[in-house]
C-alpha cells in the first residue's frame, strides 16, 4: 500500500515512501498533525502554505524533528479537483502515519496511487512499525490547537 520511489543525490540512493490522501474535507491546524506524530511539545522545523496558524485549507507542509533529523515528512498537493496530497518520508512508519492521520481526521481516504483507488486509513496501521495510534490520537484530541481559530490562534497562551 505504498510506493516506494528510489531517489539518487550526490551519488547516494535513498527511498521515499509515498503515498496519497484524498481528504473528505478541510485538513486540521498543521499543529495537530505535529502533536499527532510527535507531541505538542516537540521541537520541529516547519514550512507550509497555512496562511494563518489554524488554516484548515493548507496543502503544503513539510516538517522535521530537530532532535531527530531523520524524522521528516513533506505533505504536498499532487491534484487539485479533487485535492488529492502527496504524503512523503524517507520513513515508511512516518508517511504512513502522517497519511493515516490526515485521511481520518478529514473524512478521506488513503491510496499508493495519486489516482486511486482510494481505501479506509485503517489499511496502513501494518506500516506504522510499531507507533502508538490510540496514543497519537490521545495527545491530537488533548491538544490546545483542538480550540485554535483564525481569531485566536495560540488558545493556549491566554
């Protein structure tokens, strides 16, 4: 359920992993999917296309842990109509994870092909090596960016 894509650079090879999300609706704050995988309270490098902190209508981010550095994905857009997202790590776990997460959390489905056909998340739990899922979803659900709008981005600092 995933493809794998052998990238070279300075001679070296490497794989990604990709797979693709067909979301069923707007994406969560970005800051949920970091607490997912990682906790609120880890240190991260981010960029992305959120035009606030809370945006839900995202299509881009890529993220790494910094006390991990081998510990990043990159979410992009692949389609537009439907919108359909590229989920991408050089970890198998990691996109698989990132991949489940999205597709639950907006009603969408996941894929190994940008054009389908697209199936229930619950089909990449085998590829997550080992990762706490109920977990993950415990610290998203917990999360102070749960409360998070473009009004009051940072609910947690009042």
């Amino acid at each position: 359920m995933a493809t794998l894509t052998q990238h070279s650079c300075g001679g070296g090879a490497f794989v990604m992993t990709e797979l693709y999300v067909l979301p069923g609706g707007p994406r969560p704050d970005y800051r949920l999917v970091l607490a997912f995988v990682w906790g609120d309270d880890a240190n991260c490098d981010t960029e992305g296309d959120s035009q606030h902190p809370a945006d839900r209508e995202w299509t881009e981010l890529y993220a790494q842990k910094r006390s991990r550095p081998d510990e990043v994905f990159d979410v992009s857009p692949v389609g537009e109509h439907p919108l359909v997202l590229k989920v991408e790590s050089s970890a198998e776990w990691l996109a698989a994870v990132v991949a489940s997460m999205l597709a639950e959390s907006s009603a969408g489905s996941v894929s190994d092909d940008p054009c389908g056909p697209f199936n229930a998340a619950k089909l990449l739990l085998d590829r997550m090596d080992g990762f706490d899922i109920g977990v993950a979803w415990a610290r998203y659900w917990g999360s102070p960016f749960q409360k998070a709008t473009a009004d009051n981005p940072y609910p947690n600092l009042k």
